[in-house]
C-alpha cells in the first residue's frame, strides 16, 4: 500500500512555514477586513484541497463542490474566533471541512444524531478553540506527526485520511484489532507528548 | 457528574475520524455530553486528522464560477438573521427530559414512558431501531435494583452508557455518565447496587457472531 512519505525535506518545511505564515495573515484580513480579495486567495489555495478530499466520501463531483463552499461560508463566518488562536490554518480548514463531511454523510442516514464535535457549550466554547488550533507554530502537529514510526502513522493515515473503521484497517494490515487500536493509542500519546499543553 | 469511566482512547480517535458505526457513535456522543476529558480529547483527534488530510491530500478541479457562488451564498448568508437554536439549552432540555440530547432523535418518550419489554428477572429492554445500513445495535436496558446478568462474554465491541442508577461489576463501579468500554475477550457479572433502577445505554455489534446454544441463551443479556 502506497503511505505518503513520512519525512518532510528541509526544503519544504521552510516553504510550508512561509506558506501557513501567508495564510495567518490572510486569514487575520478577512477576520479583521472583511477582506474579500485575502479570502479569495486563501480559497484558490485550499478550495482545490479540500474538493478533494471532500470527493472521497461524496461521490459525486457537484457534491463535493457543494459541501467545499459549506466549508469556505464557515470560513468566511468563523475567522474572526479562529483569528485569536495561534493555530494552522490548513489544520483549522481541514478540520471544518472533516466534521462537514461527517455531518453530511450522516444526515443521508435516515435518522440524524446531534454531533457534540460541532456544538459550544458554555463552559468550554473558548478553551475548545484554543486547546484544538492554537499551536506554538503552525504545522507542528503535521511536524510531531511526521516523527511517527511507520507502523503508528499508517494507522492514523487510514483512519482518517482513508476512513477505514479500526476493524477494516485490521483486516486489511493483517493484525489483530487489539494491535491497531493499541497502535492507534500510542500514535495519540507521542503527538500529545510532543505537542504538550498545546493539542 | 463525577465520571470515572470512559471511552477508550482509541474508541474516542474512531468517533473523530468518523467511522463508529451509528450505535456506538450514538453512544459515545451521549458520553460527550456529559464529560469534559473527552470532548477535548475527541476535538484533540479531529485536529489531528485534519492535519493528516491537509498533508495528504490532492487537488480536484472547481466548478466553473465557483468563487462568484460562495460570495453569493456569503452575502445570503448575512442577510438572513442568525436564526440558529440555541444548542446549549437544547441540551439542557434533553436533559431534564432524562434523555441525551444525541439519543432524543430516536426517542418520543422521556425515560419513565418507555414502554419496556421484559426480557428476563428485573431485566427489560427497548430496542431502539437505526438507519438500515448499521451494523450495530441500540437499546436500553432496564434491571432492578439487586439483580444482575449471568456472567458472560462478549460477540464483539459493547459500549454501555449509564443513565441512572447504578452498577458493580468485576472492573468497578458504574453510575450516571459512566461508560463501559468492552471487547470480546472482557467477561463480566454487572450487578446493580443502586435502590433505583439501572438504566444503561448498550451498543453492540450485530449479533451474527454468536454462535451455539450458550450465545443464544445469553443473546438478551448482551448490551451489559
Ligand atoms: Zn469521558
């Protein structure tokens, strides 16, 4: 099975930096500017992305299209609270466009249960932006997670990035389901040790 | 609500990635309610995989004028006046009906209506019917106060919330909150210690893996 390559080169780490800095930025504009012109950039950038992954699950190209610009109106809407974290905005988007892909694929169930990912309660509303974007610099989970050991990240590779339940990703690695969700586990301690009161 | 029981972490990482099937997602979202810890560590995951998706990705085409359509919907959008519902407070009506707000979708009834089936001694459930792709079953579990289930074994994952009452077994004791996360190598003997009733929430794979006349016997027990 193809697994993208762990390891970042120096090269693109630099380029990743000025590129999610770029995006702080832009993103600070449309929050604080309403700034059309910021928000478009961002958009040419990440709407391509997220179509993607959004094409996955959807199926059908008009779909994907349409739950990307549900996507980009949460942008439009949300930035002025994301602005105040120190938070990715490629892990900010991506997270948006993850739940709204659950949310969606869940509402063609015939019964539709209340996702608490997406609801703000009282007492945690403003820690919850916090604790899940803020960052000491942007990428830095995507940094943490590329220390991984193979085994640990192609679990979470499959977990989220192909959408495999824990008992498919057993059948297909050939181990038992114990093993995945013990590497599973793992996977999440060693980015939150590295990534320490941060995520 | 002291809660000393929770989803393992691995459960609460699928939950974020979206692949639970819909009992145990049901499940687990009414323990997200109620618990703090878990929350964060659910919105902890879900900053993970979006990490993970924004690395991994490619790129796909837009549809033609696309930007000029998300502007429209932009300026639509602040037209119409924020008519969301309040979520919190619905919360706190699903509540104070007694019933998760996650679980109200698929109840008409608050917990003291439900019309029960007994299954057993002081043991009765309520099915609660899922969309028809689910591999996983819903009910309710109703026992009385002193009785408890023939010590058995598992056919596959079981996660069990409590909603009242309360019950001891050989891994603790389960009160209001508490969520009993199990495979199917755990055996147990839930006894319920609390002068009410024990009213628990039970996810269980589609029993198809039960097999022989002891699975049978013990089929209506599955779900504690
Ligand atoms: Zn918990």
């Amino acid at each position: 099975m193809f697994i993208p390559s762990a390891t970042i080169p120096e090269r693109g780490m630099n380029a990743n930096a000025d590129l999610a800095q770029r995006h702080r930025a832009l993103i600070g504009r449309v929050a604080e500017d309403r700034d059309k012109e910021a928000f478009a950039e961002l958009f040419d950038w990440y709407a391509p992305r997220v179509k993607a992954m959004l094409l996955k699950q959807c199926g059908s190209s008009e779909m994907a299209e349409d739950v990307m610009q549900d996507v980009f109106l949460t942008v439009w809407l949300k930035a002025g609270q994301f602005a105040s974290s120190k938070g990715a905005v490629s892990t900010w988007i991506f997270t948006i466009a993850r739940n709204r892909r659950i949310d969606v694929f869940r509402k063609q169930s015939s019964r539709h249960y209340v996702d608490i990912g997406e609801m703000e309660f009282a007492d945690d509303a403003p820690e919850s932006e916090e604790v899940l974007l803020s960052g000491e610099q942007d990428s830095l989970i995507a940094q943490a997670a590329a220390t991984l050991p193979e085994e640990m990240r192609e679990v979470i590779h499959l977990a989220f990035v192909e959408e495999k339940s824990q008992s498919q990703i057993a059948g297909e690695l050939g181990i038992p389901l114990g093993t995945v969700k013990s590497r599973t586990r793992r996977a999440f301690e060693k980015i939150k040790q590295q990534l320490e009161g941060v995520l | 609500m002291t809660i000393a029981h929770h989803p393992d972490m691995a459960t609460l990482i699928e939950y974020a990635a979206g692949t639970l099937d819909e009992a145990f997602a049901v499940t687990v979202s009414c323990h997200l309610e109620v618990c703090d810890q878990c929350r964060k560590s659910v919105r902890s995951a879900a900053a993970l995989g979006g990490s993970f998706l924004c690395e991994e990705t490619g790129v796909e085409p837009l549809g033609e004028g696309s930007f000029g359509r998300l502007l429209e919907k932009i300026s639509a959008a602040s037209e119409t006046p924020h008519t969301a519902p309040d979520r919190v407070s619905e919360l706190e009506r699903g509540v104070t009906r007694g019933i998760p707000l996650a679980l109200s979708g698929y109840l008409d009834t608050d917990l003291k209506s439900i019309r029960w089936k007994r299954i057993g001694p002081g043991v009765w459930q309520k099915p609660i019917p899922l969309s028809p792709g689910a591999s996983s079953s819903l009910r309710l579990l109703r026992i009385a106060p002193g009785r408890g289930v023939p010590e058995h074994g598992h056919g596959g994952q079981e996660i069990t919330l409590i909603l009242s009452g309360a019950y001891r077994d050989e891994i603790g004791h389960f009160g209001p909150g508490d969520v009993a996360d199990l495979d199917e190598h755990v055996e147990h003997k839930p006894q319920v210690v609390s002068d009410e009733d024990c009213i628990c929430l039970a996810a269980t794979e589609k029993p198809t893996r039960f097999k022989g006349i002891a699975g049978r016997l013990l089929q209506p027990f599955v779900g504690i």
